[in-house]
C-alpha cells in the first residue's frame, strides 16, 4: 500500500502545482549525467560502428543503473531510519516523475500563442517539437501542438505510473532515464546513428505496453468527454501501426479518431522533409480548441489509467 499512496499523492501534487520549480529536478542531474558520460566514452571508444554501438549500450547501462540505484539506497535508507520521512521523500520522488500538468501546460501555451497569431505560434511550438517551424501554417502548428500532447501521455504519464507502482519511485526514476536516453541520443543521423541506437530501442520496449494502455484509456476518456470513442477505436485499430515508431502512433491515432481529424504527414527536420505516415480521415480541418480538446482527453486518459493501475496493483497484491 505504500508505494500506492506515494504514487497517488505524487499524481496529485503534480496535477495541482506541476513541476516543483524551487527544487532541483532529479531528471536534470540524469542528463547532466548522460552528457559527462558521453564525452568520456567518446573518448576512449573509437568513431566505428561496433565501438559506438556497444559505447551505447555502456552508457544506457551506466545511466540506467544510477539512476535506479541512488534513489533505491537513498529511499531504503530513509524508510529504515524513519517511515514517515521515506514515505514523503518517495512521494516528493513521484511527483516529479509525473508530467501531466507539464503536458497540459505546454498545449495552453501553444492555444493562448497561436490565438494571438501565427508567428507567436510558431515560437510556441518550437520549445517542444524537434521538427522545423518558422514556415508552419496555422494548421500545421496546431497539428503539431495535438500530436505532442497526444504522443507524450505515453511518456508523461502512463509509463512512469505503470513503473512506479511495480517498483515505486526507483523504477520510475529508471524509466525516466530510459526516456531522457531516448530523447539525448535516440536520433538516426550521423552523430547518433550507431552511439543512440541501442538507447531508442530501449525507449521503444519500456514504452511498448504502456503505449498500448495509453491509448485505450484515451478511446475511454473519449467517451466520458463526449467525444466519438467509436471512431476512436476503429481509427486505432486502422492506423496505431503506421508511425516508423512502434509506440507513437497509438495515442495519435486514437486522438486523430475522437476529433475527427487527420493528424500526421511529412514535416519538415532540419530542413529536410521527412515523409510520414497520417492518422485518422481529414472529416473536418483542424481548429486551435483541438488543442485544449487533445488537453481535455490527455486528462480523461490520465485519470483512466491511474483508476485502472491502481486497482490491479491493489488486486494482485491482495
């Protein structure tokens, strides 16, 4: 039951006050921690494809490793010299593992930007989107703007929940490793082909349930939120395996049904236009209130999956 009430008090806190900005957040020190063991590792392993594969593979264990370790002995430590004192360091540790107010933000700021105009749209979007964004149009901010939101449930919330109530604050703080490693070295261009791949392969299989879950709690949230769940599920079932990730596409493809719009399509990466596959049928053209919708079902799906987890947890343990 501990760790149920960490997480549970730790979802709460960041729904009502989100990131606590006054503390230093354990996720900086992982990618401080990422980026010194990079430069070490480059150093001492050759530019070859085998040297950076496995260099990779040393540094996902290393950061990994730590990041479970220092809060697992931390945490151990502190339950044993005081319950109490433990409990409220695990549940400060769950809170800042959860990003659904952080989520729900960014989507806020990209509807309060774009409603100003286009250009303050763009300059919104591009905190949180790696794609290009000074020639997006209004549509394609929007777009970009639902599919962030959509696609980080998974990574935000689903997936650090699942972890932290199989192995509380420590696997969380595991999981979000694995995820920073993603979003640091998980890219296919020339620095990162060989160094990142084993990091975003790993990104892929730790999220691979979650992603799954997300989804069908978002076809679930459709229908509290009177949204269309029907077409939801029956765009899932049609698209979710469409995106060149394994994960990504299943909560854009729900999303992109309960709307009734296409999300999706080739973008723009450093000035390179990548083609990419669309969820969903074009029924209607996008509007910037899909944003705050894309916010609303992100919530729904939130709550969903919090109900559903800790309800198995509390079976299986019983």
């Amino acid at each position: 039951m501990t760790i149920t009430f960490a997480v549970l008090l730790g979802f709460a806190l960041d729904w009502l006050l989100g990131d606590p900005k006054k503390l230093p957040h354990p996720v900086c020190a992982v990618g401080k921690l990422i980026s010194g063991t990079e430069k070490v590792l480059r150093r001492i392993f050759p530019a070859t494809p085998a040297a950076l594969t496995f260099a990779g593979i040393l540094l996902w264990l290393i950061t990994c490793g730590m990041s479970f370790a220092v809060p697992f002995f931390l945490l151990r430590w502190l339950y044993h010299v005081n319950f109490w004192f433990g409990f409220a360091v695990e549940t400060l540790l769950c809170w800042m593992i959860f990003a659904r107010k952080s989520l729900a933000d960014a989507g806020y700021h990209v509807y309060g930007a774009v409603k100003q105009s286009l250009e303050e749209g763009r300059k919104a979007i591009a905190w949180y989107v790696g794609r290009d964004t000074a020639e997006l149009s209004e549509e394609g901010v929007i777009k970009a703007a639902v599919e962030t939101v959509a696609e980080n449930l998974t990574d935000g919330v689903v997936s650090p929940l699942v972890f932290m109530l199989i192995g509380g604050a420590p696997l969380g703080m595991l999981y979000k490793a694995v995820n920073t490693l993603d979003s640091m070295v998980g890219y296919h261009n020339e620095k990162y082909e060989y160094f990142g791949k084993f990091s975003a392969k790993m990104d892929d299989l730790f999220n691979f349930i979650p992603a799954r879950l997300s989804a069908l709690c978002m076809i679930a949230g459709a229908g509290m939120l009177h949204l269309d769940n029907r077409n939801a599920l029956r765009i899932y079932r049609r698209d979710r395996n469409k995106h060149k990730s394994p994960n990504a596409g299943q909560t854009e493809s729900a999303c992109a049904g309960a709307l009734h719009i296409q999300l999706g399509g080739d973008a723009s990466y450093f000035g390179k236009v990548v083609k990419k596959a669309a969820f969903g049928d074009p029924i209607r053209s996008v509007d910037r209130t899909d944003i705050l919708a894309t916010v609303d079902l992100m919530t729904a799906a939130s709550v969903f999956a919090l109900v559903l987890c800790c309800a198995i947890r509390l079976i299986v343990k019983s």
